[in-house]
C-alpha cells in the first residue's frame, strides 16, 4: 500500500494529485523551484523538498534530484503528473530502482510509446524524415519526439521555411522536454483532435473510457476540450476505442493513458500519439464516467485489479483552460499578480489562489473550469455563464475569448468545428467587451467617491470633472443630490461607492462591482462582462514618449537568439523576424512592425529582459529621423497602452 507520495511535478496537476491523496488518506510531498516557494501545491502538501533554481532543466527535470527528494522526505511512491517527465522511461526506471512506487506504466512501454516516432512505427504509419522532404510532402507539421503540450511544434508550407522551423521546435523541445528530437508528419488541413482514454491494470483488464473532442488549439495547444466526441461519423468512436485498446495491450501496459487521432473532414482517422500519462483534459472524462483517475492509478500501481468494464458513462462535459495570456497580441503570455481567482459553480482545477504570481519560467496555464450537464447545449451553457461570472483580476487572461468561444455558432455545432477554429474566429472573438464605455463611467464615479471632495457646494454650475481610461474620458458633476453625467443624459446614477456602482439604463438598473490594487488597473465586473480598464492620465508626462518605432519587450523573457546580418542601419522589411524570445516554455518571435531602418538594437542572445525593455528601434520609412536638429530622442520607458503616442509594440507571435 503507498503512504505516502511525492509528486514530481508543480501547478495545477499536482494540486490535482494531492486532492485525491488526501480523500484516500495518503501523505503527500510536493517539490518545488525557487520561484515555487510559495505556490499553492506547496502550501497543499504535507512536506515540501527545495529543488535549487529557476529553470526546468536544473529543477522539474533533473530525476536525481526528485528521487532524492522522494527518499529524504520518506516517501514510498511518486506521481510524475504529466509534462515534464512524467514521459521519461529513464525517470521511471530511477524510481524503480530506488526501491519507490512508480505511478505509471512499466518504462518499456513508456519507451515504446513516449517517443512519437517510435509509437508512429508501432502503429504502421512511420514519420517523415525532415531531411527527406519535397514540395509534394507539403504542408507538413513538425514535432518533438518527446513531451507534448503542443511545445515544440511548427506548420510548415514551404520548404524554404524548414530548417528555421527544425532549429525553433528543436529549441523548445529542449528546453521543456531536454530532448531535442523532432520528426514531420503531413498535416492535415480542416481535421478535427480526437482521443481515447484508456485505463489498463497489471492483470490484462484494459479499459477505453470514451472519447474526447480537443480540437479548439491555439498554438497547438488545447483550450477547450468536451466528452464524448459529438458529431462523429457512425462507428468510429467504437473504431477508435478498439484501436486505443489494442495499442494498450500489445505493450503490456498499465496506468492511465491516451491515445490521439487526428480525423480528416471525411471522416479518415490518423494515428497522431499515445501519451503514456494522464492528460490535462482528464476531468471531463472523469466527469461523464463518474471516477476518479488519479485514485483508480494509485490503486492500478499498488496491485488492485479493474472491474471487468468501467461504469456507464452520462452526460456531457466541458472544459475550458483560463491561460494568462492576452489574445489579441497573439496569444502573448502574461506575468504577475493575481487579486482575485474566483470560479464559481463548475469544477475548478487550479495551481493558484488571489495573492500568488504567475511567472515567466513555466507555462501560462492558470485554471481548468469544466461543466457537467445532461446534454451538451446544457454543459456549455452553464461553463460560459461561470465564467462569465468569475471574478479573475491580475494580468491579462483568455476569459473572454473562452466566453465568446462557447457562445460561437461554428462551436454550438456538434463536430463543426476543428483546428483552425481560431485561425478563422480569432478576430470576432477578441475585443473589448461590451459596455465597456459604461464600465469606464462606473470606474469614474467609484474613483469619485473614494476621493471625497471638500464638502462644499456651489449653487452655480461648474465645469465637470473628468477621468479617462483607455480610449474613454468621463465627465461628472458631483452634486448635492449625487452624480451627474453631462455626456450620457441617458443614465442615471443611482448610487455610487468605492466598490460598487449603481446605473440605471434603459430603465434597468445594473450593478458595476469596482475593484483596484495598485497594479495600474481597474477592473469592473458585471453580470455580462468583465472589463480590466488602464487609468489615462490627463496630461501624459512628455518624457514617456520615445522614438518612432521602439520595439519594447512584451513580456519578462529571456532572448534566446538573434536574426542572422541583424545590424544597426541595415534595412528591414515588415514582418521580418528580428530576434526570438523564451518565455513561460515557448519560444515567440518579435518582428518588425513595419519597413525602414534598424537604428538601434540592445537585445543580445541569452539577455534576460524584463516587460517594457527596450529591444530595438525600427524607424519607419518616411518617418523623421531622430537625429535630425530638433528631432531629441527621450529615453524609453515601460508603455501605457492608454496614453497616445507611446511605442510601437513589437508583433509577437508563436514562432509558427
């Protein structure tokens, strides 16, 4: 029997795993990096062990270190959660042999199946050789061997664009996984992401527990992922499922895992990859099933058998990932703070609580909110109205996007859509929220009545007082009888305190719930949207503007390279590549904004920047020359998306 267990992960997955050890009764130790001091899956567990530094490779990834932190702390089992090396045979084998519980599956059929070109050729459908390829292999879809996540990933459509493509997913790979392999696969246009999950004990019992639908990917990664699989072509769910069950068989194995189709719009199923470990898209299975996976893996590696088939499954369930990121900047990962975390009323899975930093050194995952329903129109419903509803304030997040994602009328079609959902919505799915204009009035009069004026009031009018965020200015009265607004004679103010605001429009009165933490921000939630507003100064301190085209670092990161005859007064393209940042495990490239001229340039391979650094100055062609008499150059500073005439920012993407 296990007692106690560490999990040799971070985040929300070990979170997750310490939930059902406590429900069994097991003791847990979590192990941490030095960023992760702090973090909610230390604060959960029963001990913690220091793994010294920062980054994945000296701290998740070093198996030595997790099998003498398991032994120090006297565990007898551990848990690898999945990413890091929760795949690695060589990991399972340490444990083994340290004389420890492997949660998982023998390291044979890890190896077997860890490997994506190993598993390809198991399968009978081996992987193209990126040396080998021509025009007429195209457009294929480069991999990482080892890991998933969506890391290590890249589109190619023209060969010309492979070897920056070979050399960016091996980068990533390397860095999240310390396997650089990559192979190619052909890349299937317009297909749908569809997978099994098995279950399998030591005694032959395999079970296969459905199928899930996660075809809505941003950068190859999951966002929204729903079981069963709805709209698929009679019979190839059960295809599936005999397919998943026999690859489990053949290898002998135990454990939790799943195994992934890629299905073409005619309904042909692709082998893409078994992952030998527990996904993060498990809750909704769990959900339609009735079980609990990570208890039914504990049990699986003390011995127990299986029922000779799983329960019935019921109903439908979704799940949305909440990612800090900032969707209209592609996908830009986002750092800092969280005030508030709060998802009520659907399962939430989270590393987080208000008070903890997301930094730059891991992924931007923050939460998985799922929804379990009779139906799915009932599941979806009740998932975008919770996170509708949530109360998320800190850096920017994927909230509203997951909202208007579950509200889209390609989504609401059983089986419409498939992979490149975003690449076709994205722009109708980002924006401002609406009402944005009234959730910058209600951030006015709470800002209002936390600053009380003197006390005295004059019986002549005066001119308004005024306040303006983002692109909004707001003019008020305050009055004897309250607040008036001279610019919305359609809406009243009812009642307005620091925190919560009163307006009447149209004759229905809303309530503007107003929060601020001295972050920059001001967030207003109501009960249909929520908007995180930026505070405009009246008058813009002239210091803070900079040299047209001034490149500023997005995000904290690290540069990992820098494009090739990159130099100061050379000549740049619009859309060139001019150097690539790492962070939070992806690599994004920065490029030029538009055509002119490279006067300056202050990244360097392996600088770390912080968010705002100055990376690079791209003068536009036309533009006047700041060296020019009259033309001073001020020196850069971080910028206020608010305040007109501040730097360009640099167009930051996936490196794709």
């Amino acid at each position: 029997m296990i007692t106690s267990l560490l999990v040799a992960n971070r985040g929300e997955i070990a979170c997750r795993v310490l939930r059902t050890c406590r429900d069994l009764g097991i003791a847990t130790v979590a192990v941490h990096s030095d960023p992760d001091a702090g973090a909610r899956h230390v604060r959960l567990a029963d001990a913690a062990v220091r793994l010294p530094g920062a980054a994945p490779a000296d701290t998740y990834l070093r198996g030595d270190l997790l099998v003498r932190a398991a032994l120090a702390a006297g565990a007898d089992a551990v848990h690898p959660g999945y990413g890091f090396l929760s795949e690695s045979a060589a990991f399972a084998r340490e444990v083994r042999a340290a004389g420890l519980t492997w949660v998982g599956p023998p390291p044979e059929a890890i190896e077997a199946m860890a490997s994506k070109t190993r598993a390809k050729k198991l399968m009978g459908v081996p992987p193209l050789d990126p040396a080998a390829l021509t025009e007429a292999d195209l457009p294929v879809l480069v991999k990482a061997a080892a890991g998933g996540g969506g890391r290590g990933m890249r589109v190619v459509r023209d060969l010309a664009e492979l070897p920056a493509a070979l050399e960016a997913a091996r980068a990533e790979a390397r860095s999240a996984f310390g396997d650089d392999e990559v192979f190619a696969e052909p890349y299937v246009e317009g297909g749908r992401h569809v997978e099994v999950q098995v279950l399998a004990d030591a005694h032959g019992t395999v079970w296969a527990l459905g199928t899930r639908d996660c075809s809505l990917q941003r950068r190859h990664q999951k966002v929204v992922e729903e079981a069963p699989a709805p709209g698929l072509p009679p019979g190839l769910a059960g295809t599936l499922q005999d397919t998943a069950v026999r690859a489990a068989g053949s290898l002998g194995y135990t454990g939790a895992g799943t195994v992934e189709f890629l299905v073409a719009p005619d309904g042909t199923p692709h082998f893409l990859e078994m992952n030998t470990r527990l996904q993060v898209e498990h809750p909704v299975t769990e959900a339609v099933y009735g079980i609990d996976l990570v208890a039914l893996q504990l049990r699986v590696a003390e011995g127990a058998r299986l029922p000779e088939g799983p329960p019935a499954p019921s109903g439908h369930a979704v799940e949305a990932r909440l990612y800090a990121e900032d969707p209209a900047r592609g996908f830009a990962p986002q750092t800092g703070v969280f005030h508030a975390l709060d998802v009520d009323g659907v399962r939430v899975d989270t590393g987080y609580e208000a008070g903890d930093a997301v930094t730059v050194h891991y992924d931007a995952l923050l939460a998985k909110a799922v929804a379990h329903a009779p139906t799915r129109e009932e599941a979806v419903r009740a998932l975008a109205a919770a996170l509708r509803r949530a109360r998320v304030h800190g850096p920017a997040t994927n909230r509203d996007l997951l909202v208007r994602t579950l509200r889209h009328e390609e989504f609401a079609r059983p089986g419409r859509a498939d992979t490149g959902f975003y690449d076709r919505a994205l722009p109708e799915l980002t924006g401002p929220p609406p009402g944005e204009e009234y959730a910058a009035v209600a951030a006015a009069l709470a800002d209002a009545a936390a600053r009380p004026g003197p006390g005295a009031w004059r019986n002549l009018p005066s001119q308004p007082q005024s306040k303006a965020y983002g692109g909004h200015e707001v003019r008020y009265h305050r009055t004897r009888g309250g607040y008036t607004l001279p610019d919305h004679p359609g809406v009243r103010v009812v009642s307005a305190q620091p925190g919560l605001v009163l307006l009447e429009l149209s004759g229905v009165v809303r309530p503007y719930r107003v929060a601020s933490y001295g972050d920059g921000a001001v967030y207003v939630d109501t009960p249909e949207a929520a908007h995180r507003l930026t505070p405009r100064p009246r008058f813009p301190d002239a210091a803070a503007r900079t040299a047209p085209g001034s490149l500023l670092a997005p995000m904290p990161g690290t540069v990992v390279r820098v494009a090739e005859g990159l130099v100061v007064g050379c000549r740049v393209e619009a859309g060139r590549p001019l150097l690539w940042l790492e962070a939070m495990k992806m690599e994004h490239r920065v490029t030029a904004p538009a055509s002119g001229t490279l006067t300056a340039l202050r990244a360097a391979p392996g600088r770390q920047v912080e968010h705002g650094a100055l990376l690079a100055v791209v003068r536009p062609d036309g533009s006047p020359d700041p060296e020019a008499p009259g033309q001073p150059v001020q020196p850069a500073k971080r910028p206020d998306p608010g305040v007109p005439g501040q730097p360009v920012q640099p167009v930051l993407e996936e490196d794709a």
